[in-house]
C-alpha cells in the first residue's frame, strides 16, 4: 500500500514546484559560491547590500527568546470568548491585533479527551477560497475518536496551557510581555540589566538584520507570526495542554515557492503518548487547532520511584522548595525543541520558522544558582547550572539558548529554499537565534549555552575563540536533551573542539568569561565545510578557517561575537564544571541494564541508503536485512512491546550524512563503529545518532533503548529533513503485551479523519 495525498496536498506539490522554478529564473545573476562549493544549494548567493549599504558583521545584538509563558487551566469554560479570527482573503493570516487579542483570552473552548468535532470558524471562508461545500469542518485537526484519544488523561491531567497561532511573519505586538517569568524587573533583565531591552518585545520586526529587508508574510512562518524566537519553560511534575492554532494561507500557494500550510508539531524527544508526538501522517489544516497534551513526567515512572521518595526526582514548586514526583531521576531531560513534522514537507516548514525550544526544569536542574547546591553537599538535587538567582526556577540572566541554522534569501531578501532538492538543501548564511553574525553581551563569569543545530541539512563543528584566534576553553555538559554522567572539557585527548553536531542534535556547554577584561571580544567558530548536501566534506583547519583568505564554504568561520561587558552585578554561584569531570562527581549517572536483559533483548537493525530507492523518493530504510522501503504512514517497521528492552543498529551507507532520530526514547550507546563510543557519548543518552564515514562519526551504532508509561505510533527517520521528506521516515508502534493491534492509519482532509487500514512489513 502506498501513502495517499488529500487534494489540497497533491495541488500544493505542483504549484511549490512551478512557484520555485519560476522564483528561480527570475531571481538576478548574484555572485556564485567558489568552485566546486554549491552553497546555497542550486542558487545565487544571498546578497548582504540592500540601498546601496552593506551589512557588516557583528554589528547586531542577538535576540533572545521570547517566552510563551504558562496559564493555569481555567476551571470553567469562557462565555465571552470568540474563535481564532478568519483571514480577510485566502492568501494570509488573520490581523497581527487580532491574533493578539485571541491569544490574550483564556483557552478555549476547554480541552477534551478526543478530539473536538465541532463546525470550525473558518468553515464559510475555506468553503469560497475551495470552491467548494464541506460536508463538516471540524475545529480540532487531532484525528478523531479513541485512536487518538489522550492516554491516561485522568491520571494526568493538564494543569497548564499555552496557546501559539503559527501564522506568517509580523511585527511582535508585545503581547507576551506579561508572560516573561522575569517580568522585565528581575536579574540582567531589569533597567539596569544587559538584556532589558526596554523592558518589551514589541516593534521587533522578522528581519535577519536592521540592514536587511523585512520579511513578508508568506516567506516566513513562526509560532505567533512574530520574533524572537520562542521558547517553553516548564516543569516536571507539571502537565501542559500545547494548543496550537493553524492561521496560516488557506490558499496553499501563497508561501513564496516553499512549505506547506497543515502542520504537525512534534516535541522533539519528550516522554510523551503518541497521540502528542506529532505522528507525521496527524496533520491539521488552516482554521483549526490541535492539542498536545505533554504529561512532563519522568521516565520509569510506573517502575521506578513509584512513592515518589527520591529527592532527585522532582519539580521546583514556585516556592522555594522541591515538589517530589515518581520516576527514574536518571532520566531528567533538559534541553529540547519542537518542530513541524508534516508529511514530505517537514524540511520546508521548519525551514520556513516552524521551530521553538523547550528547556525542563527539575530537581537536579532548576535554573536557579545556590539553592541546595549538589557541589556543596552531595545529598542535595540541584546542580546549579549557570543561570542566576532571582527566579526560584528558571532563571535566564546566564543560561541562553542558541538556535543556529543555515539560511538563503533571493536578491530582494526573502528568505529562499529549493523544494526540488532531494540530497540536502544547504544556505550560505548562518544565523543565531535568527540573527546574522550577531553579536551577545556577556558578564565576566560562567554561562550555560543550550546549542541547537537547527539546520534542515547542515552540520556543524564548533570551536571558541579569543579575537587572536587562541582557542577558549569550555566544558560540555548535556548531550541533547540531557545532562551527561560526567562533564567533558575541551580541549581534551580526542577532540579540541565540540565534536560535529548533527541536525537537531543538542550539545549544552558551560563557559567561564571570568577571566576576560571588559571589552574582550570572544567568537564562536564554525569549522565544518559542506560542498553539498550529502554531508559535511572536511573538517576545516583552525587557522584556515579564520583565514580572511579562505574561499570555499560561505558558513565557515565566525558566526557569533561575545562582548565581556565587565563583573556580574552579582556573584557567581554556579557549579565548577571541572569538578564533575571523570574521576570526580557525577552529575546524573545514566540509568542501567543488566546483563540479564541486554542478553535477552529484541535486536533490529535499520539501514539507512538508497535501497530500492526511486528518482520521485529516493532515500529507503530496510528493517533487518529485508528490502529498503520508502515512507508509508500505513507501514509498521517494528512493533516493540511496552515494559521491554531492545537493541537496535543503525547503518549507514558510503558518501553519504544521516543523523538519525529515533522518537519518545532515549537510547544508551554500546558500540559506534564496533568500538567504545567517546568521552561525549560514554555517559550520554541519545535521541540522534550521527552516521557517516566523515569524521567524528561511525557508519554503524549500536545502542540499548527501553519502552515505557505510554503506547502508540511514533517515528525514526534521518533529520538531514529533506532525506525524511524524500522518504527516509519510517513507522515504529509500541503495543501491550501479547497484543497484535494494528493502530489504523489516519486520513486528513478539510472534512476531518477517517481511517484507512495500517500493515507490518514481513
């Protein structure tokens, strides 16, 4: 059985594909990348001179993230409140104000087991912008009835929400102001602080830099419509309800030649039930919504702690104390991020601005400096972590996320992509957190950096240096989404940089600026050089990279400044990192397996090439030697069953990058390449799993990874995403005991879901 596309989808290929070819041969002869370097892929350089000035390097402030900021779940529903506003045509979103005012009430209407089936708002206008009558609109896009139906939904409840409308790009209208855990009045955030700002996000345009064009609606699509980037901060022990609202075009070509306007957001790697995983095949369309409900419980919880007496295992509760919670604290995630997922079309959406990042806070990492600090009395949780003090949880005085992501814009600045790229779609401009070289204020003490790779295809390989090029030291501490056994320095016996970072992986380090002067200037450094979009092609020589001489891949060298702005108007109270080096604490050691499972334990194996391949989807996966097939949501390539223990290989072909994510667990690495796994994967737990033959990678790894608390139809695909959407993604369940359900497939279209039959391969 082959995957089926509704007739919106079907006519959106088609009109991406002639938008794209048409965009491209109108676009004006631009300078081209050096030979034998084709960044941006297929394209013209991205210029940097508009009227006649030329955007110069570093002369930028980084934005910082921007909270959605949590509500408690009213408790009754809302007799005043109106649906998501309906656009004034087919090719936009509605109104900036009004999707303000919308956010801006309490959720409703209020959130239910199954999926609301109730007419949507906007079934009048998608009705003329179709031409056509629709049987049923329903408001909510989640599939409906019990296949999708929320798990264990009254044993944990939501008790937060937010709400996001993705829409096209628009002025912030400082509508989450209030929403800001530091108000504006607390840490470097208040007057006196680095990063007040004026005490407002609001007049912040989506620009890449106040020298480049502001971008049109249909070029980039965020959560909100607006900038900065966006950020979750939650709590263990604190279940979120996630409603997002999809207002983007009805009209599937206005997109400025790329991405796709269904949606299905995945919380890249949370413990969450599949029917809030963000199944690729669960899409929503313009007009309705969806909700995620994400338990934010620990993983073991039904085995593991089940008292909840571990002081370890916790949450912060608001009030200077610890509320304890069942689960395995060794499974204490960090740092994450979520992203589209839709199906073929993931790589043009998250491209497009369908991203924001997460951070968990817990016992062990609350976010908050000198509070029962572990490093000074082992029994206490809290790992005092760089961040700051004013917040009992939370603090982001000097903890900062990082979203670095490769882009390209065409000669009038819109932001630009290559649908037809079926290798890997490679920009020449690298951003941070959606900003051009830009450069971040810093006090003269430690800082917690959460990286993500955000790049749709590129790696990347890091290193800190001072302005004469002298490497910094820095310390790795979480590796993904988690904090490792013990912290890893650099330089170090295998590695004086960060090892490549792969597409959504996470690395989190720690950097002490305390010994800089003010008005020491610092740059993070990209060393990893791509000639195309099959991977990275050599890892560029310090040196070199730094080179002003330098002249193949646009995206090495600088991409970041930090400016020492002098001492913290407080002291520094956050751990030494070199003290839970090896050999000394351990930070959160890694939960184990014994002999007796990994002995007796399911093995697959998963190769990831061109197998059976065709020109339309050439990428395959083949599960345990058998044939290489491309993406069918209706296929079930293995079904593990809840409460066990597998151990699944990953293999990789010849010339080729695949960092393979596998969804809902962590795995554990026994062996990469048949040897040992590094120091800054030896006490890690993984989520991707980087495959090549270039360096820092092995084509085979082999890891341990369990089931638990919940069941379903997750995922395990390339992130390189535009392999996944050409079509290297396939279907993993997790069944109960002795079951052989088939979870059936579910079919979206304008009219809601209906389900077609699912199938395991054989």
């Amino acid at each position: 059985m082959k995957r089926t596309l509704n007739f919106a989808t079907k006519s959106l290929v088609a009109t991406t594909s002639a938008l794209a070819l048409s965009l491209a041969a109108a676009s004006p002869v631009l300078a081209q990348a050096a030979p034998g370097f084709n960044v941006p892929t297929d394209s013209p350089a991205s210029p940097l001179t508009f009227n006649n000035v030329t955007v110069q390097p570093f002369t930028a402030e980084m934005l910082l993230f921007e909270e959605f900021g949590t509500k408690a779940i009213p408790a009754s529903t809302c007799t005043t409140c109106t649906p998501l506003p309906v656009p004034a045509d087919c090719t936009s979103s509605p109104a900036g104000a009004q999707i303000d005012a919308f956010m801006n009430q309490q959720l409703w209407p209020i959130a239910s087991r199954t999926a609301n089936q109730s007419t949507g708002p906007w079934k009048a206008k998608i009705e003329g912008c179709l031409n056509t009558t629709l049987a049923t609109s329903p408001i909510e896009g989640r599939p409906s009835g019990e296949w999708f139906a929320h798990q264990r939904s009254t044993e944990f409840p939501a008790k937060a929400y937010f709400q996001t409308v993705s829409a096209g790009a628009r002025a912030n209208g400082g509508a989450r102001n209030s929403l800001q855990r530091h108000h504006w009045a607390v840490g470097e955030f208040k007057p006196s602080g680095l990063y007040y700002k004026g005490g407002t996000n609001s007049g912040t345009q989506v620009r890449f830099h106040p020298g480049l064009p502001v971008q049109d609606a249909n070029s980039v699509w965020t959560f909100d419509g607006t900038m900065p980037p966006k950020l979750l901060m939650a709590r263990y022990g604190e279940p979120i309800l996630f409603r997002h609202y999809n207002g983007l075009p009805i009209d599937v070509a206005a997109n400025n030649g790329f991405g796709m306007h269904t949606l299905s957001t995945h919380e890249h790697n949370g413990h969450n039930p599949a029917e809030s995983d963000g199944y690729t095949a669960a899409y929503f369309f313009p007009g309705q919504f969806y909700d995620y409900r994400w338990p934010m419980v620990l993983a073991g919880r039904d085995s593991i702690n089940t008292a909840a007496t571990d002081p370890k295992a916790g949450m912060p509760n608001g009030a200077g104390g610890t509320t304890l919670i069942p689960g395995d604290y060794r499974e204490t995630m960090s740092t994450h991020w979520f992203h589209d997922h839709m199906l073929d079309f993931t790589a043009q959406n998250v491209y497009k601005g369908s991203a924001a990042m997460m951070n968990y806070y817990s016992a062990v990492d609350r976010g908050k400096e000198g509070f029962q600090c572990n490093y000074t009395n082992a029994a206490n949780a809290n790992l005092c972590l760089p961040s700051g003090t004013a917040l009992d949880w939370g603090n982001r005085d000097y903890d900062v996320n990082l979203l670095i992501a490769d882009k390209a814009w065409d000669a009038t600045g819109q932001m630009f992509f290559k649908p037809l790229n079926k290798d890997g779609f490679l920009g020449d401009r690298v951003l941070v957190n959606w900003s051009y070289k830009p450069y971040f204020n810093v006090r003269a003490r430690r800082y917690r950096f959460r990286i993500l790779n955000g790049a749709v295809s590129r790696y990347f390989k890091f290193a800190l240096v001072t302005a004469a090029g002298t490497r910094v030291p820095f310390h790795m501490v979480a590796n993904d989404g988690n904090i490792m056994q013990n912290a890893v320095p650099f330089p170090n016996a295998q590695s004086q940089d960060l090892p490549q970072q792969g597409i959504a992986e996470r690395y989190d380090i720690v950097v002490n600026f305390a010994p800089f002067a003010a008005g020491t200037k610092l740059y993070l450094v990209n060393l990893l050089e791509h000639r195309n979009g099959a991977g990275p092609s050599a890892e560029v020589p310090l040196a070199t990279a730094l080179s002003a001489n330098y002249a193949g891949d646009p995206a090495v060298g600088r991409i970041m400044e930090f400016r020492v702005a002098g001492a913290p108007p407080t002291p520094d109270l956050s751990m030494n990192p070199a003290q839970y080096e090896v050999g000394g604490k351990t930070m959160i050691p890694r939960p184990t397996f014994t002999a007796a499972e990994l002995a007796t334990a399911r093995r697959r194996t998963f190769q990831f090439s061109k197998n059976n391949g065709t020109d339309a989807h050439p990428w395959t996966i083949a599960t345990d030697g058998g044939q290489g097939f491309d993406m069918d949501p209706h296929r079930i390539s293995a079904a593990p069953t809840k409460g066990t223990v597998e151990i699944w290989t990953l293999k990789g072909g010849t010339g080729w990058a695949h960092p393979v994510h596998v969804h809902f667990e962590e795995g554990q690495i026994l062996t990469r390449g048949g040897a040992a796994p590094p120091l800054w994967e030896a006490g890690a737990r993984k989520d991707v799993y980087r495959l090549s033959t270039f360096p820092d990678s092995t084509n085979d790894v082999t890891f341990a990874i369990r089931f638990r608390e919940f069941m379903g139809s997750y995922m395990e695909h390339c992130h390189n995403t535009q392999h996944e959407d050409n079509a290297m993604l396939l279907r993993w369940d997790i069944r109960n005991p002795g079951s052989a359900v088939a979870i059936p497939t579910p079919k979206q279209t304008w009219e809601g879901t209906f389900y077609e039959p699912s199938f395991a391969i054989q």
